[in-house]
C-alpha cells in the first residue's frame, strides 16, 4: 500500500514520511523496552542479584523488592506495548507505505533489542546476526530512498480514441 496524498506537494509528502520513519523507529525502540521489561519481570535471579549488590544481604528486604520490581516491570511491559502500537499507528498514518513502517520498526526494533541487551544483560550476538541486520539496513535503505509512483503513474489515464 502506497501512501500517496493528492494535493500535496512532495516537500510536504517527504516531510509526513520522516515523521512516519521517526514514529516507526520510537514503535520499535518501545518494542524492544518492553521485551526488556518482560525478561526482567519473569527472569527474577537477574533482579536478585541486582536487589543483593545494593542491599548486600540475601534474604529479607531483597523478598519484598524483588516482587515490587517484578510487578512494576510487569506494568512497564503493558505500558511500552500499548505506548509502542499507538506510535507504530501514527507510522502507518505518516508514512509512504506500510512495508517502510513495517520494516524501519523492525530494524530499530533489532538495534535496540541489541543494545539493551548488551547493557542490560551482557548479551552478545555472533556475525551471522551482524550480517542479517546489516541485509535489513540494505533494505530500509532501499525503501527510503526509492522515489514513490506519483498518482498519473499509479493510475493511468485512459487513451481517448
């Protein structure tokens, strides 16, 4: 689907398609928040052993702060989804297609999961991954760059005879 606005003038076109990248791009960092947020919530020797380095003991105040943190990483799991499809709704709205809002959410999506990952948990990830994520770049790349078919080219004329 090609989003093309009869009446605007391509700056204006151009300028609600950088609008629909950067909302796709907030959808996929928000994505990735949340996932953070669930591996937190459900992966709780991570939280106790953040709860035992600040407080220094093993049990006792680390019970009850642990299932505080659970909840409210569970809270932040629900609130980064629903705050992450309002976002990509506004990339499908802004942007020319819903393959580039699709595909620029999944590749900010990717990064950030990557990132977060690496600061949060100390994840790595192998080359074959590095090669697949650059092949998505490619092909953003080639989405955003790729002019879009004006309206006479998307829908021709009829020849008068």
């Amino acid at each position: 689907y090609n989003h093309v606005v009869p009446g605007h003038s391509p700056k204006d076109q151009a300028m609600a398609g950088a609008r629909g990248s950067a909302y796709a791009a907030v959808a996929g960092l928000l994505g990735a928040l949340a996932a953070c947020s669930a591996k937190l919530a459900l992966g709780a020797d991570y939280l106790r052993g953040v709860c035992e380095a600040w407080v220094g003991s093993a049990a006792g105040p680390c019970d009850w702060l642990l299932i505080i943190l659970r909840v409210g990483c569970g809270g932040l799991v629900l609130a980064c989804n629903a705050v992450m499809w309002t976002f990509f709704a506004k990339a499908l709205k802004h942007s020319s297609s819903s393959a580039t809002a699709t595909v620029t959410s999944t590749a900010s999506n990717f990064i950030s999961s990557a990132v977060l990952g690496y600061l949060l948990f100390g994840e790595t990830h192998a080359l074959l991954w590095w090669t697949g994520i650059s092949i998505t770049f490619l092909g953003l790349l080639l989405l955003h760059t790729a002019p879009t078919p004006s309206d006479e080219q998307r829908h021709p004329k009829e020849k008068k005879t």
